[in-house]
C-alpha cells in the first residue's frame, strides 16, 4: 500500500492535444480519491498515466517514495479495473480471479494460489461462484470476479474507470456499497474515475473535480456541496443542480428575478463595486411557505408562478420560468455547455417537501435563507461567498470520520477472524 503524488502532471497526445494540463495532487496511503468531470475532461488520461499505460509528458509521478514516471505498469504494483471487465469466459470463476497470480510463474504455490483467491472470494462473497464460468454469472457478479483479481495482485493501489457503468441502476447501488466496503476492510489506496453523482459523492474521503485537464477543486464530498470555488464546480456538483439566477446590485437591495435580497455589510464587502453577479441557489434551500407556519425571521419570502411539478415521493421538485438578465446570458450557456447540461438555465427547480401540495399552474408562496445564498462573479466565475475556513473545517472533520470507519472496519475484521 502507497501514497500515490502527481506533480504538475501533463499529457499532450501525439496529434497535439494537450488533455491533461498541469495537475498536482496528493493520495494519501489509504485513502479514497474520486476523479470527476465531464465526459472528455482528462480522467481516463490521469488514470491511465498513473497505472502506466500512457506516457507522462511532464511532471512527475511518485508512488510511494519512488519516482515512476518512465516504470512499466506491472513494475507499479497497481490494479486497475476497466469499465469493461475483461474475463476469460473459458476459465472458471477461481482461474479467473487466480489468474495475475499464475502469470507470475512459479512465484506462488498451489496452495498460496487457493489460500489468495479464497481471502479475494470471501472478501467480495463469491465463495459459492467459484466453479462456475463468467457467462453465468450476473452483471454484479463479473465486477466483483475483475475486483477479485485486483485484490489477489495485493497491489499497492487501486485504480477504477468507471467501473460500474455497464450495471443497471439497482446493481449499481449494490456494488457501490460493496466497493466501499471492500476499501474499507483492505485500507487500500484508491482512485475512482466516474461521472456519476452518487458514486462521486458517496464514495469518496475527497473529490477531484476536473475540467478541461484542470483541476478545479479537491475537497471533501460535503466541503464541495457547501463550498464551491466558482460557477463550474458548483454547477457540476448535486442534483438537480445548483439554480444560478441574476443578481443586480442597487444600493443595499440585490434583485433576483424572482425577490429582492437585502445585502448584508458582509456581503457588500465582497461584491466589491460589482454591478451584477450570478446567484447560486440549491434547490433544496427553498421551503414552501404554506407548510411552515411560524414565521422565520430574516428570511426571503416570495410568490411566484409555478410551471410544473413532479412528485418523487420524498420530494416534490416545482419548475419555475424567469427572465434572466441578457450580460450573464452568455456565460451561464458558456457553463451549460462546460457542464454537458440541458440548456435549462431559464428555469429554477426548487426541491419542496413532498407534502406540499403546489401543483402544476399554482402560485406558490415560497421562502429561501440568504445565508444559504452563493455570489458567484459574472466573468471569472469564482464564489465570492467561499470560505476557505469552513472547507479546512469540513474537511477535518471528514478525515477524523475516514480514520474512525477504517479502524472499526479493521475491529470488525480482527473480531472476525479471532
Ligand atoms: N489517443 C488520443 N489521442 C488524442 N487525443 C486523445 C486520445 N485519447 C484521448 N484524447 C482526448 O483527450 C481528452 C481527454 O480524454 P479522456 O479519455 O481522458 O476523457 P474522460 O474524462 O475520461 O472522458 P469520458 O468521461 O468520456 O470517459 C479528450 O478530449 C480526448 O478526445
Ligand atoms: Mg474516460
């Protein structure tokens, strides 16, 4: 097991394309890093520079103490698995599993062989599979035969591209808790590729969001919910997805389309002498007035003209028109763009309780705390609401729950075993 460390790595391809440009990030031994971003954005690169299988233009890449830039890929000592699970269909369950372990002729015996692949199958519950050949086996069960074989290599690291995106959605839900599982139990050091909400955020101890071959930003899955550096991040992260709306600043009064804001000293200090900002509201932040019933005091309250409703059965989702103001037009279709979205940035969603009983065509009472509100720059796109103090906090925090799971997991396996 290894800390794994990009230093100002970079990827130009052979017809010049530069897809990956300058990142740095440290892995610590242990832990569990995600990768996201678009579709094109870089992070099957990373990865694949990381196992080997692409050249590093520049930077370096350390592994442990070790420099490993110009190593083969097995001299790594890493596991990746695919998003396509490549199993031999002529070997068993058990050959397919042992099968990193015989390409290492005569390293192992027969019984070391059994005694690996019996760990990997207990591990991931395929002791009752192991006679049996991949083209019987469930969508499920083939993803954890290529997570077997990661593990009987008893690599210093594993890396996963997407590996989950070829299983329907309940299977997904089921090998993402497995896969946390397995990290835990094993404490090994792992990179995620995916670009799946979920996975993203439940699986993580942080995320790295990219975008174009740049890193935007790492942080605890909740440090990057509550405290997104710009526009993109912010926009990529929860779903459905952060409603930016704009804001014109008149003296101490910030017109949203749909209310007005009174700005607060704190945040006239940071708009500066902006004219107009972008403003990022969660859609959960919204509350329906008529279910609350004591009045809250400094909150935002408005009514306005709902379009359509959908009804989750844990939330009720509203969709609300406005009219958006034509200076930030063109970067919110520029961030809709970055995003790989819809082009729905002329409506809000907000996300109500599911007892609400706005519908379809309603006017509905609505009412949002202004804390909650993010004020994003128009041209570069950062938050000007960002507070590095709370990310430190977050994160901190995060990494003293990180630690405390990985030593119960550890308890629960020693319990186990004695
Ligand atoms: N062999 C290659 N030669 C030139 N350009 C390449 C090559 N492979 C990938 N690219 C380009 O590099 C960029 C990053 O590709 P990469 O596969 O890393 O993206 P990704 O983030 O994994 O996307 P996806 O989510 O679609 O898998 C893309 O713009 C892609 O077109
Ligand atoms: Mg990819």
């Amino acid at each position: 097991m290894a800390a794994i460390t990009l230093k100002d790595i970079r990827k130009t391809y052979g017809d010049g394309f530069l897809a990956v440009k300058g990142v740095s990030l440290d892995i610590a031994d242990g832990e569990f890093v995600i990768l996201v971003g678009p579709s094109g954005c870089g992070k099957s690169t990373l990865l694949r520079m990381i196992v080997g299988l692409e050249d590093i233009t520049s930077g370096e890449l350390r592994i442990g103490d070790k420099v490993v830039n110009d190593k083969a890929p097995r001299d790594r000592h890493l596991a990746m698995v695919f998003q396509n699970y490549a199993l031999y269909p002529h070997l068993t369950v058990f050959e397919n599993i042992a099968f990193p372990l015989r390409l290492q002729k005569g390293k192992f015996t027969e019984e070391q062989v059994r005694e690996k692949v019996e760990f990997a199958a207990n591990t991931l519950e395929l002791q009752d599979h192991l006679q049996r050949k991949p083209a019987n086996l469930s969508g499920g069960q083939r993803q954890r035969v290529a997570m077997g074989r990661a593990i009987v290599r008893e690599a210093n690291a594993f890396l996963f591209d997407e590996p989950l995106s070829n299983l329907d959605a309940k299977l997904r839900g089921q090998m993402r808790t497995e896969i946390a599982r397995m990290q835990r139990r094993l404490g090994t050091t792992t990179v995620y590729v995916t670009h799946d909400q979920t996975e993203a955020m439940t699986l993580g101890d942080r995320v790295a969001v990219l975008r174009k071959g740049e890193l935007q930003q790492v942080a605890s899955p909740r440090g990057l919910y509550e405290q997104p550096v710009n526009l993109f991040v912010a926009g990529f992260i929860g779903s459905p997805p952060m409603n930016f709306l704009p804001g014109e600043v008149d003296g101490d009064t910030l017109h949203l389309p749909v209310a007005d804001v009174p700005i607060s000293p704190e945040l006239k200090e940071k708009l500066g002498d902006r004219k107009l900002v972008i403003v990022g509201l969660r859609p959960e932040h919204f509350e329906d007035a008529s279910l609350t019933k004591d009045s809250r005091e400094g909150v935002v309250a408005f009514d306005v003209n709902v379009d359509v409703t959908e009804w989750l059965g844990s939330d009720l989702y509203a969709y609300i028109p406005f009219e958006t103001h034509a200076d930030v037009a063109s970067k919110l279709e520029e961030l809709d763009r970055d995003l790989d979205g819809e082009g729905m940035r002329t409506q809000m969603v907000v996300a109500l309780d599911s007892e609400s009983r706005v519908r379809d065509g309603d006017q509905a009472s609505l009412w949002f705390d202004p804390a909650k509100m993010m004020v994003f720059d128009p041209e570069g796109g950062e938050n000007l609401t960002y507070d590095a103090g709370k990310v430190r906090e977050v994160d901190q925090q995060n990494e003293q729950d990180r630690k405390a799971s990985i030593q119960r997991a550890q308890e629960r396996e020693a319990a186990k075993a004695s």
